[in-house]
C-alpha cells in the first residue's frame, strides 16, 4: 500500500492517496475534515489509518511519502505480535516504509466522545479525578463521525453524528470544554463491521488524535470491556497505548468499572442521564430505539441502579420479560452485561426479568456450544448416509430418471457471450441431486435458527427452508461448474451449505476447482461444513465476512461467484466492485434474491444497474430469482 500526495486544503480539511498494491490495487482518496478546530497534516495519522486495512487486505508494505513518528513505528510492530497472537488469518505484518522525524508535543488533553455509557462516566471520572490544571485534564471532547462501516446507510451516520455533536455540545457547555467534531472516510479501506469491532476502532481513534496534535498532546479512549473479562477487541488496554508517538499519546481509561460500575458514575449527572446515547439500529435517525440489544441491557442496569425513571434518554420507565425475549445475545461482552445485571435484579424481586435474562443467556450458550454442533453434524451425517445406503439398495437410477431436466425460466437483458451461446431453459440435474436434497431434508429439521447480529433483528430467526437455493438453482450451479471448470469459485452467504453442496457437486464431477464460501453467522458456518462435507472435500470455509477476509484466503482471480449475503443495495453494489476487480476475464457471477422486497432493500435497483454496468457482456434472470452475468 502506497500513502501519498498528503495536502491540506485548508486547515480543517486534509487529502491522502491510498493506493493498494495485491489484489485489485484500488486506489481511494482518503479525507479528514475538522470541526471547530484546525487538523495538521500528520503522514504518522495516516499511517495509523491505514495500517490495519493494508494489513486485513494481504499488503506486503505501506509506504507513506511522509516523515512519521520512529515510536510509532516501533510501536506498531509491538502490537502486530498482540494482533497476530489474536487473529490467525492474518499473514506477516506490512512492513513499513517512510522517513522519520520528530515533531514536538502540543500542552493540551482531549477526550473521545460517541455519547455512550462507556465515553460519558470516562469523562465523569477524568473531571473529577484530575482537575483543571491536571496535565492530563481533558480541554476538549472530540466526537468522530465514521463513515462507510458496514452496510449502516449514510443517512443514518449523518444521524448519529449529529446527535453525538448535539451531546457533545451540551456536556462541553455543562463542564466548560470546547467541543469538535471530525470526519473521515478511513473505513472506505475496509467496510466490514466485524473488522471495525474487532480489530480497527481503536486504531481509527488514535489517527484522528495525530492530526488533532497541533493542539493536543494527549487523548483519552474509553473501555469498552472491564479487566476482569478482557478479550481480543478493536479498542484495548495493551493496544491503545501503543498506538502513540513521541508527539501523542494514547490513554485507555475506565478498565476498572464494568459497565455496570461505569452506569454508576453517573448517578448524580442528570444531562448524561437525559442525554445518553446508545442505539445500535440501523434507523435510529439518532434517538434511542428502547429495543435493540443495546438499548435493552443499558436499560436493564439503569434500572438496576434505580435510573431508569431519571433517565430522560429513554421513553420507558420500566423494562418488561417482552423486552429481553425480543433480544439476541451476540458476543460475549453483550453475555457479561446482562449476567451483570442479574443480581440487583433479584434485590429488586424481578423475578420475571431474572428468567428472561438466564433464558437469553441459556440461548447464547447453547448457540456456542460443541455439543449442538456436534449433534447437528451428526443429524447431518445421518442423513447422508442413510441416502448413501437407500442408493446402494435401490442400484442405478434409471435411465428416464437420469435424463429427467431441469426446466429454467431465463429473461434475458443482454443475450451474449458464452452464457448467450450456452445457457438453455432446459439443464440436467446435479451428480449429487437426489442425496443433496435428502441432506437439504436433514437440515429442515432443525428448526428456526438465530441470525447473526449484523443483520440488525435482535431476537430475529430463519429457517433453513427459507433462506437456501432451490433444487432448480442448485442444478444451475452445479451445471456452470461443470460446463465452465472454473479453478476458483467463491460464495458468500454460505447459509446452511445448500448452495454449496451444489456447487461442490459440480466441481466432483468436473474433477477440478475449489470452492471458498464465507459465513459470518457461526452457528450456521456449522451446520454449512458438515454438509458441504457430506458431498466433497474440495472447499474451504471461512467464518467471517468475504471482504475482510478474501485477500488472505483466495489464492487468485475469482472464475465463478455467487453473491447471497445481507440485500440490500449498497451490500450488493460493493460486492459487486470488490468482485470485479478480483476476477478473470470472462468470470461469471450470480446474485441471488434479486426480487428482495423488503422496504429499503432497493435490490432490484442494485441488480438491474450491475446488469447494464459496460463491464457486463451477458446478463440474464433465472427463475425470477437468481441474476446471473458474464463479465467482459
């Protein structure tokens, strides 16, 4: 990765060229804008920016045309050992390539501020605990808008941060700091949302600090988990503070407290009480749901605490048994804080919510635990082979049965290339149809299954009926693969493994080719292993999203893919570029509820853009379902 072409425009807003080297060697134009303050065109800044993202994308280097910090690059090969010991599919650290130089350190303190929990008793500690005239008193509260995380619409980012500024600008009025603002489009490098919680945010806070530096020489960062529970996490207490230089130094506060602790704090602060903001949907236009897990446990301990009726930032005064049923435990901090809450809830006599919470936790477990896994794989083995021993008994399949087709309905945009010349309404069925769809069977028994959090339902379930390709689809695929023999094929939104039976299907037929599919939700990775596995060896896959992932797993151009992750349109189209960019001439790609109704989804306007887009010789819909091109 190449950083490059530092400017300021003015002295609140700053430019970089971030170009990438593997891959697709995109190239983004890289901002940071100030509010209410002036930025210095820092190259260490834009290293720490970028470091990360090159990293997760397979970067041999980053090279910044620019003097940073000899610390700072010290530092970052520390925390690559911490990173590497964390996350196994990361490859050799990027070297780093830039001059050095020592820039001296400005007087003042700042503390970041989102307008939650954790930022607010941080700031409630930090004024109390070191007053005016402390070095290390804050001055100022710095809010971040952070731009292209996820699938989050930009009006909804546009939201949050307007209401964090609001809060902002009330607490620095109450205690007497000056508020700012920054914007930056950094996640462009990566969008991932699991990259961003895991992996990045700190990173990201510690940039914005360096081009904060003319002013400030010191920053402060809130926990998120408590010493007790430590675990590998974006923001951390072995991380942050390597992510100084000599210039600015990173400081990651509120580790003692849990979160319960951290509600406390703020017991006597009716404005952080009113003004609190903690919402994780994706359309809270910048007010708190009540609903979301979040909302729901922040709730919980206010209401632990005795708050909750204080606590202007909600509209309810009570939590209800509904509440947290309507809920979904998702990782493990999220597991720390409602068990957190359990017994003040006993000495209130909630018996009620008591159960409710142990039954969501209940549910957590049993979604992590080996043994449902272990008996999903086994129901799945089961079923294989007992279609295996009902094909032994009943000999070869008769000749009309071997010959029987699959009827497609084809509705051509544009008619040519080899799909043009190739594809019919009428293909043979899969090698492996009749056991897939036994296996398929199997796994319909399983009942409702939890969604990953990143599809923002709390409490939200599918059953594998639903979401898996039909037999009439998976005989397509299974078809290209056999007529095309790509080398690489790669699906994400692996689900229950349907799909990929069926392209594993072709690829034993054709003796040649890999698959590599992507599964975000684990529990579902799951069952999707020991049913790929159930029809061939020839595939690898991966827990995590396609686009955090794909440098380190995809050894070369992508010959056959299949887009079935989250629907919605800005999903779809940014797929679709990383796509393009990663694949060999000719490749085909298939995208799969293109008719996706659900309001805000937008999924026929994605697809029928990709099916005009000039990089397209043939575009065609299947079934009413599954849009399939053939790029040029």
């Amino acid at each position: 990765m190449i950083l490059d072409e530092i400017r300021t425009i003015d002295d609140s807003h700053i430019e970089c060229e971030v170009r990438f080297e593997a891959g697709a060697r995109e190239v983004h134009r890289i901002f940071v804008s100030g509010e209410h303050t002036p930025l210095a065109p820092d190259p260490s800044g834009f290293l720490l920016g970028a470091w990360l993202p090159a990293w997760s994308a397979g970067e041999r280097r980053v090279r910044v045309e620019g003097p940073v910090c000899p610390q700072l690059a010290a530092n970052l090969q520390i925390a690559s050992t911490i990173i590497q010991r964390w996350f196994a599919d990361l490859g050799p650290a990027p070297v780093i390539e830039a001059p050095h130089d020592y820039r001296p350190p400005a007087t003042e303190a700042a503390a970041f501020l989102s307008g939650g929990v954790n930022s607010l008793a941080m700031i409630r500690t930090l004024t109390s605990s070191r007053p005016a005239g402390h070095p290390d008193h804050p001055t100022a509260l710095v809010v971040v808008d952070y731009q292209h995380v996820g699938d989050i619409p930009r009006q909804e980012t546009d939201a949050r941060f307007a209401a964090s500024m609001a809060i902002n600008a009330e607490i620095c009025r109450d205690l007497g700091l000056d508020a700012i603002g920054i914007r930056s489009n950094f996640c462009r490098l990566n969008t991932s949302m699991s990259f961003w919680m895991h992996r990045y945010h700190g990173t990201f806070l510690a940039s914005m600090a360096h081009f904060l530096g003319r002013r400030f020489r010191m920053f402060h960062i809130a926990s998120s988990y408590p010493a007790t529970h430590l675990a590998p996490w974006g923001s951390h207490p072995l991380l942050d503070p390597l992510y100084s230089s000599q210039h600015v130094r990173i400081s990651h506060e509120g580790v003692e407290l849990s979160r319960l602790g951290k509600i406390a704090q703020l017991r006597d602060w009716p404005l952080a009480l009113d003004r609190m903001y903690v919402c994780t949907s994706r359309s809270s236009d910048g007010r708190n749901c009540g609903t979301c897990d979040k909302c729901v446990r922040t709730k919980l301990h206010l209401l632990v605490e005795g708050l909750l009726p204080r606590a202007g930032a909600f509209a309810e005064n009570d939590v209800s048994a509904r509440d947290i049923e309507g809920i979904t435990i998702g990782s493990e901090y999220a597991r720390l804080c409602y068990e957190e809450s359990v017994p003040g809830l006993q000495r209130l006599g909630r018996t009620d919510l008591v159960d409710a919470v142990r039954k969501a936790v209940r549910d957590y477990h049993e979604r992590k635990s080996p043994t449902v896994i272990g008996s999903t794989r086994k129901l799945i083995r089961r079923a294989a082979l007992k279609a295996k021993r009902s094909v032994a008994l009943r000999g070869p399949l008769p000749v009309l049965a071997s010959r029987r087709q699959t009827r497609l309905e084809l509705r051509w945009i544009r008619r040519s290339g080899w799909l043009g010349a190739h594809l019919a309404e009428r293909i043979p069925p899969a090698p492996d149809n009749a056991k897939i769809q036994r296996v398929v069977r199997a796994t319909d028994r399983l009942g409702p299954q939890r969604l990953a959090p990143e599809y923002g339902e709390p409490g939200g379930t599918r059953t594998p009926d639903v979401v898996r390709s039909s037999s009439a689809c998976g005989n397509l695929y299974a078809w290209l693969v056999q007529q095309r023999r790509p080398s690489i094929v790669v699906e994400f939104g692996a689900a229950f493994g349907v799909s990929g039976m069926y392209f594993c299907s072709g690829l034993e037929a054709a003796a040649h080719g890999h698959l590599y599919s992507f599964e975000i939700n684990e529990a579902w990775a799951d069952i999707a292993e020991a049913n790929i596995a159930s029809i061939s060896k020839r595939f690898t896959l991966t827990r995590g999203a396609f686009e955090e992932c794909v440098a380190s797993v995809v050894p070369g151009p992508i010959d056959l893919a299949f887009v079935d992750g989250i629907h919605t349109y800005e999903f779809v189209r940014r797929q679709h570029e990383i796509l393009r960019a990663r694949s060999s001439r000719g490749a085909l790609i298939a995208f799969d509820d293109i008719d996706f109704k659900r309001p805000g989804a937008r999924m026929r306007e994605a697809w029928e853009e990709i099916a005009r887009d000039e990089c397209v010789a043939a575009a065609v819909e299947v079934n009413g379902r599954v849009g399939l091109i053939e790029l040029v």
